[in-house]
C-alpha cells in the first residue's frame, strides 16, 4: 500500500535536545530525527559533541549545534542553558523536545518561547543525596514541560503525581536491526559453544541498574549442568571490573563481550535471552529478542510486563533464586522455547513502529505550534546501533 505523503512544517525547526547518552536515548532521538528530517522537517540536535560522534544525527539530515550536558548535574549546566539558548535565536523553532531529565532540566531554566515536550525515559532509582537531587529535578521537569512523554506508564503516573499539566504515553520503538551477516553455527562457534550447548544471551550497558550480578550468580549454578550452557554479555560500562572479578571469584560459564555492533548476529546464534534490570521502560533488547522470537526471561519491571504482556517469563526484581529457575525451566523444555518464540513473535508485531512513533510526534508537535511539523508516515526506519 502507498504511504501518503508526509507534509513539511510551515517555517519552524524541531529541536531535539538530548544530555550524555551512550544507548537507548541518543538511539531514539537518531531515529526521531530521521523520520522528520526524510518527511521534509528542518530538525536541530543539540546535544553534547560525544553523542554527534557515536550517533551522527547529521548523517540522517539534522543540524548539530553542541550543547555540552553532563550526566548528572554540574554547575556547568549553566554554561549549557547558555549554548542552548544560543542555538534556539539562530533560528525560528516551532517546538522544543528535550529528551531525559537532564536534558528536560537545561530546557525548562532555558524558557524557550516555543512550546516545551519532554520524554522521560528512566527512572530515579539512586538514593542519598544524588537521589534527592534527582527528584528535585523530576519536579522542575514535570512542571515546567507543556507536555510529558513518559516512555512507560508508571513514568507518565509518576509525572503527573509531580504535577505535570499533560502528562501522555509515548512508547519508544527499538530502531530496526540490520539484517544477520552469520549464520547460526558460525556465531556459536565463536566462543566454542557445540551444536548440543545452550548460549544464553544478554545485551546492555555494564551499569548496576543492568543486575548482571543475578546472571553471574544463576549461571555459576548452571556448571553443574550437561552440557553446560555458555552465557555471553554485549555491553561496556562502568561495572565491568566489579563483573569481570565476580565472574572469577564464581567460576561462572559468563564472557563479558563488550561492546558489540553484531546484535543481530548474536541473537541468530542465542537460544534464550535474559534481562535482570532493576528497572527499564520498554528496553531495546528485550524488544529485538522477541521480534525475532528469542525466549525471553526479564524483570518485572517498569514498562516490561506492559511491554511483553504473556510472551515472556517474568520474574521478581533481585531474585537470583527465580532468575535461576525460569531459565532452567526454558533449558529443560524444547517445546516451551518454542511456544515462547512464537508468542513473542505475535506480541512484538503489536508494538508500534518506529515510523508510527515518529508520526505520534510529529502529530503532537503539529498540536501545539501551527508551524510544527506534521508528517503523518515518516519512514523512520534505521539500523540499531550503540549500545543499550
């Protein structure tokens, strides 16, 4: 069927503004920008110059302006409410869309004159001082946006008990993966793993939000295994030493990767997927296991029981324990990976697109700027890519 044409803005540029972000966030505003920018909308990306290095919003037809905000909040953020301002006189923009708390924060002190949207993407988790920081912020952000996008439904209540005045669900699609450039024994044979030998799979930031602890711990249960399955982690970040010795000191069938651009490739080769967050909303690999139809066994969790409905297996938060028995569950029984695939196949063919999202957007945009933007089917259509 012939997608109607997406029509252009009237004179106003969208801009995007995003802090630090090395996953799902910069990979969500690269897809955004691409579905706007290939419908004929004139986008600005600002955000720090390390996000335009890994993401290259310009090589999807954006503009770039740097705008240097960390990941947590400096007395530097003055300098970024500055460089932002800077960048929205350059130009007539017609809506401003700040994506993350921190990028919500410099946005909202900036007072732009354009309409102001923000998505929340995370949750505060940390505690002390940074935690109270952080709610404080949650505060400024949901008061100050015109609208709130929370990218799960306990995000958006959380928004509006803060005060938020139009406070909406907005589902982040997980950008496309490129096609597999291996085949499945290749994969496997990688890291020596037989043709009888499970390979469990998960893929994410190194980051203790992530619980890669629980994993480590199940699967030093599992040597007592024949055979033993061999478990494999794609994703750099901060806990990589803590891991790294965990794994020794347990003697546990775990290899820590690192950052890896081959996920589909990865996910030929897996024979279940695992995700052991404390929290997430609707996180990318979750949701590129079950299109694929990769048995998944998440936490239950922010938007990941809205997100997988019944095609999953959830288990309690920070419960080696279940982590342990839902995988042998799956191990032990072929017929029930299978049934898993198939239902996360037909679950993941619910979930919207990437163009769809844009089109949410832009249509929003379009509500409330008359010179927004208001494609109807962007193509927003990209490769995965960075990490999660």
């Amino acid at each position: 069927m012939t997608e109607p044409t997406p029509r252009a803005g009237r004179g106003g540029t969208v801009a995007l503004l995003l802090a630090s972000s090395t996953g799902g966030v910069g990979q969500h505003v690269r897809s955004l920008a691409a579905g706007l920018t290939r419908a004929g909308i004139a986008v600005l990306v600002c955000g720090p110059a390390a996000t335009e290095e890994q993401f290259t919003f310009t090589g999807v037809g954006a503009r770039f302006r740097a705008v240097e905000i960390p990941a947590s909040p400096t007395p530097a953020d003055l300098r970024a409410v500055t460089a932002f301002r800077r960048a929205l006189a350059a130009e007539p923009v017609a809506v401003v869309h700040a994506h993350g708390l921190r990028a919500g924060l410099v946005a909202v002190v900036a007072r732009p004159a354009a309409p102001l949207v923000v998505t929340w993407h995370n949750a505060v988790l940390s505690g002390g001082l940074r935690g109270s920081v952080s709610r404080l912020v949650e505060r400024v952000v949901a008061r100050g946006a015109q609208v709130t996008l929370g990218a799960s439904a306990d995000l958006v209540a959380r928004a509006t008990a803060l005060g938020a005045p139009d406070a909406r669900l907005a589902p982040v699609a997980a950008p496309s993966l490129p096609e597999p450039h291996r085949r499945r024994d290749a994969v496997r044979a990688e890291f020596g793993v037989g043709s009888d030998q499970p390979l469990i799979l998960s893929v994410g930031r190194l980051h203790p939000q992530k619980r890669y602890d629980l994993l480590v711990d199940a699967a030093s249960r599992w040597r007592a295994r024949d055979p033993v399955p061999a478990v494999v982690i794609a994703g750099s970040g901060p806990a990589y030493l803590q891991l790294a010795a965990r794994i020794s000191a347990a003697r546990a069938p775990v290899t820590l990767l690192g950052h890896r651009t081959d996920v589909a490739d990865l996910l030929v080769g897996a024979d279940i997927a695992v995700v052991t967050s404390d929290w997430e909303a609707r996180q990318l690999f979750a949701q590129e296991a079950m299109r694929i139809g990769v048995p998944l066994v998440a936490t239950a969790v922010g938007g990941l029981p809205e997100l997988v409905d019944d095609a999953a297996i959830l288990v309690p938060p920070g419960d080696v324990d279940a982590v342990d028995t839902a995988v042998g569950s799956l191990l032990d029984d072929a017929a029930l990976r299978a049934e898993l695939g198939r239902r996360a196949r037909g679950q993941a063919a619910t979930w919207p697109t990437e163009a769809e999202t844009c089109a949410q957007l832009a249509a929003l945009y379009a509500e409330l700027s008359p010179d927004a933007a208001g494609p109807t089917t962007p193509d927003a259509g990209r490769p995965s890519m960075g990490q999660r």
